[in-house]
C-alpha cells in the first residue's frame, strides 16, 4: 500500500470516528485534507467495502433521529440529506417509509407542546402553520394539524 493510501484511510478513520459522514461528505473531507484523488477513491472503496462507510445506513439513522429527537418533516429531512450527498433513490425510499398519518401525529405533537393552548384567530393559526412548515412538515400537512388542534 501506498503511503498516499495509507495516509488516506487513517484521515477517513479518525473522520468516521467523529461522526458517521455519506461517501460525499467523506470524499469532500479528504480533499480538504489535500489528499490526492487516487488515495481517496482506495480508501472509500475500502471503507465502503469494509461496512464503515454507507449512505443507506447513513440516511435512515439520520431520519430516524430527526423524527424523533428533532421532531422535523420529511420536506426538512429530504433537503438535508440531499445537501449531505445522498443519492436521490436512498432519499425517496427513507423518506417515503413514514406515511402521512405519521406524518400528521408528529406535528400535532409539535403543536401540543410549543403551542400548548390551540390557536383562536387567524394569526395565532399562521403563527403555528408556519412553525411546522420551518421544520419541514408540508404545507398542506400544517395546514391540517393546525386545524385539527385548533378543535
């Protein structure tokens, strides 16, 4: 093995022993550790063979933790994991695996404890609808949990 490589695997080791990171995140790492091309393709190939490095495993876990601990939509979870290099069908396939009544529990529970007394007037309604629109629940979604903790 190269010295090139070897220096590239124990950057991409001490990274993932951070933090899990997607191919794209790992890639962009290495670069900035000006990590030669060749020795960032040997060792993502090697990681990702290995098991430490996958963004199937990646995109569930972070959907995962942003329902449940973040409280976030699908519309705010998507964006980010696109912007963190995860390939579209991943995305789709995590994201489309919580239907919408899920969906609708997850921010009415939002709704119950960051606007525990219901909305009596139009702009208390907009203030609780766009709440749950900026932490990625759909329009419509919103507009309907909003209704139905409104009474």
């Amino acid at each position: 093995m190269r010295d090139e490589d070897q220096r590239a695997l124990d950057i991409a080791y001490r990274a993932l022993g951070r933090r899990e990171r997607t191919v794209v995140e790992l890639r962009t790492y290495l670069e900035g550790k000006h990590v030669e091309p060749e020795a960032i393709e040997h060792a993502v190939a090697g990681l990702t063979s290995a098991g430490f490095l996958d963004d199937a495993r990646f995109a569930r876990r972070y959907a995962e933790d942003k329902w449940t601990l973040e409280q976030w939509g699908k519309d705010r979870i998507e964006r980010n994991l696109r912007r963190r290099g995860v390939p579209i069908p991943l995305i789709a396939e995590v994201v489309d695996a919580r239907d919408r009544t899920d969906e609708l529990g997850a921010a009415l529970a939002v709704l119950e404890r960051r606007v525990p007394e219901p909305p009596i007037d139009d702009r208390g309604r907009d203030r609780a609808w766009r709440l749950l629109v900026r932490k990625g629940y759909e329009p419509e979604l919103a507009y309907d949990a909003v209704r139905a903790h409104s009474g």
